[in-house]
C-alpha cells in the first residue's frame, strides 16, 4: 500500500462514526463532501458502535454548539479516551478546521485538517483541503448539467521528500441526481484507470435505504471490510426517536440484520 492509499485509508478511518451518525435525513449526506447535519435542541450526542455480533466497547461523545453543530468530538475504546477532535465551521457550516488535539498513539502531537472552499448558489464549486505541510487536495466543479448530473475532478498532491518530488493523483467523479436525492457517484481513479459507481435508494422519508457497489473492472482479490459487517450490497434500517433522530442503526447484508450503533441524545 503506497502513501497515498495510506492517507486516503485514515481519512476512511476517522469518517467512519461520522458517516453512521451522519447518514440520515437526506441524499445530501451520500455526496461528495461531509455535509454536517445540525442538531437543534442537543448538547451532547453519544454513540456506541458494534461489530455485529454485539460487541466492540467503542463508544463516542459529540458535543454540540447553540445552532446544533458537532464542534468536539471525543472517540473510546472501553473506558480509554483515543482520540479528541475539535472543529471549526464557516457561515455555510461546512469545517473550516478539523484539529485533532489528542490522538492515543502518537498523544503529543496535534493534527489539524484546514478546509477552504468557494461557492455558487450554496453549493460547494471548489475545496481545497490541506492535510500536512506538503500534502493537501483540491476538487473542482467541472460540469453542471442542470443540477441533475455534477462532475467533479480531484488531484491529491503527495510529496516524496527522499525524492524531493510531488506525485499527482486524479480522479473524477460523476453525481446523479433523481427528484433531488443523490442517485448514484462514479468514481474514475485515473492513476489505476478503474471504476467504481456507487448507487443508492431512499425511503419515503428520503433515508438512504441501500448502497450498492459497482466495481469496474472486476478486483482480483474480494474486497475486505474492515471493524464489522459491510457488503458492496447493503440495506440499512433505523429506530428513531420523538425528534426524527436516529436511535438506532442497522446494517442488513445477505437478508441478515446486524446492529450497527445506538446513539443517545442530550
């Protein structure tokens, strides 16, 4: 695994509670960018997260501000806090900054993750994401096709200082959209010259009810989900409580219901 599958690997790894507290009211949350879902009437979110046989001891505390954004985010295992995170957010509430101010492995060091964009018509037309010194990423919106059909282009710029030399990787994604829900997202991975389209289906209440994986050509080797249960074809299911937040999670895969995480409101 070179640099920057290793990069793009801890970001999955760090957007992964994010992604199971944040995939609720709408498409919006399956788009390119981390849209940031706000929680009116809370001040703290706390989540328990499962491998699907029940167990894990992973749990985390969000905390959130008087508009109802995440602005810290403390990560568990058992009773061992892992890691601390605090964020800062523009007018539009997308983050600004995503400062890491404790991390269990490495307990010194402070991470932060700055985030710039440019908009038209409130949609995000530009990001620019700096992840180190060297390293950062940029996405462009290329082609608007009436808001149904989006093309964006990403280069993620990695520099090798033995070889004191910066490698270009590119990829372009392509966003459908259907009555307004996000339909599905094409990947091209320039660098590998491969596919993958990820399609998704809603129910009436515009939660995502599956998530399906193309990939193009065909990998070698079956991919491996990692940390619990996952498909390339899987349905979700939810619990909600009195304010239409999720309760509960589900992963179903294989006609087999697994729990996923149980969120509780403050």
């Amino acid at each position: 695994m070179n640099n920057i599958d290793n990069m793009r690997k801890l970001f999955l790894d760090l957007a992964i509670i994010g992604f199971l507290i944040m995939m609720s009211t709408s498409a919006i949350n399956a788009q390119l960018f981390e849209t940031n879902e706000l929680y009116p009437n809370t001040n703290k979110i706390k989540g328990k997260y499962y491998n699907g046989t029940g167990g894990g001891g992973y749990w985390s505390l969000e905390y959130v501000d008087s508009i109802g954004r995440i602005i810290n985010k403390e990560s568990y295992h058992k009773k061992q806090l892992m890691s601390r995170n605090k964020i800062i957010y523009d007018a539009n509430n997308n983050k600004i900054f995503d400062i890491q101010t404790f991390d269990f492995n490495n307990p010194e060091r402070i991470d932060t993750t700055r985030f710039e964009y440019k908009y038209a018509d409130n949609r995000i037309i530009y990001q620019f994401r700096k992840l180190s010194v060297n390293d950062s990423t940029v996405i462009k919106l290329t082609v608007n096709q009436g808001d149904t059909i989006l093309k964006y282009q990403e280069q993620a710029f990695h520099y090798r200082p033995k070889m004191k030399k910066t490698d270009v990787f590119e990829t372009i994604y392509t966003l459908r959209y259907q009555n307004g829900l996000l339909v599905s997202i094409k990947k091209f991975d320039n660098e590998r010259n491969s596919t993958e389209i990820k399609k998704y289906e809603y129910f009436e209440n515009g939660r995502l009810k599956r998530r399906s994986i193309e990939r193009i050509p065909e990998p070698d080797i079956k991919v491996v989900y990692m940390g619990g249960p996952g498909s390339d074809d899987e349905y979700y299911k939810y619990k909600l409580d009195s304010e239409d937040r999720i309760k509960v999670l589900y992963h179903i895969i294989n006609g087999k219901k697994y729990k996923i995480a149980v969120y509780s409101y403050e």
